[in-house]
C-alpha cells in the first residue's frame, strides 16, 4: 500500500494543484469578474442570479475535492474526485441558460460574460477530470 | 517509414515536459492566429453590416442629442437617450421647403422597463410600414407580411423566437419575426408599428411609467428621421439645408459617422495585429531555440543513427517529423480555443470595444480554423528546419569521439 500511495503521490499532487485552481477560477470569476445581471430597480434579482451562486457553489466544491486529492493522496481518492469533477463540469455547462434559463438580451452580463465563461471553464475542467481519470484507472488495472 | 513514425512517437514520449512545452507553443502559434483574425475579421464584418443596414444618406435627430450625447454613440447603440422632437418642427421637411429630398421616414424610439427577466430596459423602434425604406427591407427577408396590431419583430440577441409572447407593460406582443445578425445596436432593438406603440403609452401612463417617453408619442414626436437624398442634389447640400431652416433638429451625414467609427476599428485592428505578429516572432524564436537545443542534447543519438546506416535524408525527415507531430498536435486544440473562446465573447468584445461586431459564416469561420491549423503547422515545423539541416551535416565519427 505504501508502494502505491508513493507512486501516485506525485501526479496526485499535480492534479489536485490543477483541480484546486480550476475551481478557484471558476467560483472567483463568476462572483466578481464573469457575473450574472445585477439587482433590478425593484431591488429583487433575476434567475441568472441565482444560476451563479450555483455555478459559485460548484466551484467551491471543486476546490474541496482538488483539497482532498492533494492531501489524501490515494489512487481511489483521485477516481472519486476525477468522477465528482467531471459531473460538476458537465453541471457547470449546463446549469445557465439550459437547467436556469438567463435573460433576454445576448448583450446583458449573464450572457455576454457568465455563460461563456462557464462554458470555457466547464469544458476544461472537463478535460482535466478526464486527464485524471485515465491514468489512474489504468495504474489500477496494470 | 513506419520505422521512423513509431521512432518519432517514442522519442516525444520520452521527454514528456519539452513535449508538452513545444506542443504548448504550438498552441500559442494558433490560438494568436485564429483568434486575432477572428477578431479582425469579426470587426470588419460589423462595420460593413453597419453600412449596408443604416440604408439613409442623412439622420435628422432632435438638436439635444449633440448636447447631450457622443453622435458616434447614436449609431452603434441606437438613440439610447430617449430624445424627441415635435412634429411641428419637421414639416419644412415635408413640405417642399427644403429641395433634394428623395425619401423619408420618421422613426420614434421608446424604451421599456424589464421584460421577462433583469433589469435592462429593451429599445423599440416604431416606425412607418408606409414611408419606411430602412427597417423593413431586413424584416421582409424573414417576415414578408405586414406586422399586424401588438406584433413585433425582435433583433437577433433577443431570447425570443417567432410565436413567443413579451409583454411590454402589460401589453402581449407576439414575435412575428427575428432578425439576421447584424453586429449592431439593431440586434437589441424590438421594431414595431406606430399604432403598438401608442397602445403600450397608454397602458405605461395608466400605469405611471410613462417617465422614458416624456409624454410624447408617435402620433405627435420623432426620435429620428431618415432621408435619402434625391438624385441630382448632393447630400451636403441637403444637410446644410436643414441645418439651416429647419429649427430644434440638427442633420448628420451617416457616412461621417461610419468613418469615425472606422477609425477606431482601424487602429484596434492594428493593435491585435500587432500583437498576433509579436506573439508569433516570439513563440518561432522560442521554438527554433529548443529545437536547436534539442537536437544539440541529442547529437549522439543521431550519430549513431547515422552509423547504423540512416541516410542524411532519413535524418533529416526524422527531426522535421517530429517538429511536425508536434506542432500539429498544438495547433489543432489552440485553433479551437481562439474559435470557442472568441464566439463565446463575441458580445463581451463587441461591447468592451464598443465598435459593431459580427462574427464570419459558419463556412468563412471552417477556412480560418483550417488556414489557422496549416499556417502555425507549417511555420512550427520550419523552426525545426535550421536544427534539421545542421544535424544532417553531422560527422559521426567526430560526434562520437567528442567524449573520448
């Protein structure tokens, strides 16, 4: 067992970094930089608002996973994560504009700038679950 | 041959960290390439989509908005200030006082609260089915009929489709139509007739939200009038003309407009330009350093390729196929990138750089990303050229005695 945690202790590390600042990324730069619409006149907010604070949850709980990965540092701990992760990715791809729906105008905030910035984050984070995933599983079978 | 690909495989993942490092510049080589042109290419489209769809030789706006407001502003987002001139004021212009008028149309805008969802307020524009020779030639190429009573016609980044229902102060409208992209302010408009207008004034007074229109309303106000000059007249002469007897409004020539605002789209277009050619000189310089590097590490290696019997041809290909597996292997995910992130911005662009955006046909957009594959493939692949052609020159014998 001591053998196996060594071997992967390495990329584990690499990977949680990785994982630790896609998530990061993705919940920083949808609360302050890639946000959804802001409050309305009446002072209440829209539904993209809410698919934010969705799309900021995940992201935290990315960061958790990635935390996870780095210091647990198992090979079964980096298929768990890699599987949560790639289910958190294809949520954040899908939660704005096809779970919530966003609003009218292609040139307002959630549209203009969350929705692309959750599909480019979606699609790597997705990318790197994946990166994950494979070697790991195939370290298992070796 | 086989020989040599598999060679080529196994030596790039050998050294899996100068593999991704050159694959990552490969990336870069792409990613500038496509999405500067991307960019570029994306501006120009929506400069000429602007001057194809503004359709008038002069604009007649109520004389506060060359107060009140920047006239480049008045193009690229539409009359975004709510202004209006009473009618009585335009009659010069409809009344023969003023020679070399061709056609003429009024246009009144008028600016809703939310619809449906958050806070941004949706600009429609009423205008005349009858006199209109601007609007309706865009919405007859995806709407042939007239729009009837509460039918409107929405701009292309509107979220609503052909059947939907807005309401607009309490009064249900029904999309007839959406339009083509335009890269433009029309693509937020909503367009209509007078008579809906009038009858969302009347539920927004009821309502005691009439504070965007000021009291006005089609029948009495315009935003803007539309000319085009008749022919034997010059649009200068026309324009001076107005200016100078007609009171509280005040005569644009469009075109002047579009030259400032391709002036600012030259000189942005420049700046990417720039930037793609210095991301390039310095990602090539990079790539034939470590290539040079590379092939320096490995100078024994293929010294003994060559003793076993490998040609200087042989050698030679075997270095520019790796630079090749290399670089197309950046190229492909870095053209992608540019391609996915630039739509994907494409409205946070247009809007950051404030000039009309709009984005090449799905055919135009197919040749970039192919061209943007081929040309950072084929320039990777000559920054190896110089180490491959050093390393074919070797002398074998002198290489492996180096050491002893």
């Amino acid at each position: 067992m001591a053998q196996s945690t060594k071997e992967t202790a390495t990329p584990n590390i690499i990977y949680g970094i990785v994982l630790l600042l896609s998530g990061i990324c993705l919940a920083a730069g949808t609360q302050f930089v890639f946000h959804a619409c802001g409050m309305h006149e009446d002072g209440s907010y829209g539904r993209c608002h809410y698919a934010q604070l969705v799309i900021v949850c995940i992201g935290l709980l990315m960061t958790a996973g990635a935390l996870c990965t780095i210091f647990l540092r198992t090979r079964e701990v980096m298929l768990a994560v890699s599987v949560i992760t790639a289910c958190e990715a294809v949520f954040t791809l899908l939660i704005p504009g096809t779970v919530i729906p966003l609003c009218m105008m292609a040139t307002m905030s959630c549209l203009a700038k969350m929705k692309p910035f959750t599909t480019v984050m979606g699609i790597v984070i997705l990318l790197v679950s994946i990166a994950g995933f494979i070697p790991a599983l195939s370290r298992k079978e070796n | 041959m086989p020989a040599i690909e598999s060679f080529t495989l196994k030596q790039l993942s050998r050294r899996p960290a100068r593999t991704t490092a050159l694959i990552l510049l490969a990336m870069l080589l792409s990613l500038s390439i496509m999405g500067g042109t991307l960019i570029v290419s994306g501006l120009k489209s929506g400069l000429d989509s602007l001057e194809t769809r503004l359709g008038a030789d002069i604009m007649v706006v109520p004389y506060e908005v060359r107060t009140k407001t920047n006239l480049n502003n008045l193009i690229l987002q539409g009359n975004n200030g709510y202004y209006y001139v009473d009618r009585q004021y335009l009659n010069k212009l409809y009344d023969g006082s003023i020679a070399g008028i061709g056609q003429i149309s009024e246009q009144y805008y008028f600016a809703t609260a939310s619809s449906g969802c958050c806070s941004a307020a949706l600009q429609l524009i009423a205008f005349d089915p009858e006199t209109d020779f601007t609007i309706k030639p865009w919405i007859n190429v995806s709407y042939k009929k007239e729009l009837q009573d509460c039918e409107i016609v929405v701009g292309n980044d509107i979220n609503a489709f052909p059947g939907d229902t807005l309401v607009f102060y309490g009064v249900e409208c029904t999309v007839a139509a959406r339009m083509d992209k335009t890269g433009t302010y029309l693509d937020t408009s909503v367009y209509t007739s007078h008579a809906t207008i009038e009858k969302l004034i009347e539920n927004a007074q009821s309502k005691q939200l009439a504070a965007y229109t000021g009291n006005t309303s089609p029948s009495t106000h315009a935003s803007c009038v539309l000319i085009n000059v008749a022919e034997g007249y010059t649009v200068e002469e026309v324009l001076n003309d107005i200016n100078i007897h007609v009171k509280k409004v005040v005569a644009i020539q469009s075109k002047s407009l579009i030259s400032n605002v391709a002036e600012g789209l030259s000189n942005v277009s420049g700046i990417i330009s720039a930037l793609v050619v210095v991301v390039w000189i310095l990602s090539l310089i990079i790539m034939v350093i470590s290539f040079t590097m590379m092939i320096n590490e490995r100078k024994k290696e293929f010294a003994v390729i060559r003793v076993i019997g490998a040609s200087e041809k042989m050698l030679t290909r075997m270095v520019m196929k790796e630079a090749f597996t290399v670089s197309a292997a950046g190229s492909l995910p870095g053209a992608a990138l540019g391609l996915l992130v630039v739509s994907l911005f494409s409205g946070m662009i247009e809007d950051s750089l404030n000039l009309p955006f709009l984005l090449p046909s799905v055919p135009g957009l197919a040749i970039l990303f192919v061209a943007a594959i081929i040309a950072s493939t084929i320039a990777g692949s000559l920054a190896a050229s110089y180490a491959a052609l050093r390393i074919s020159r070797i002398d074998p014998a002198l290489i492996l005695r180096e050491d002893n």
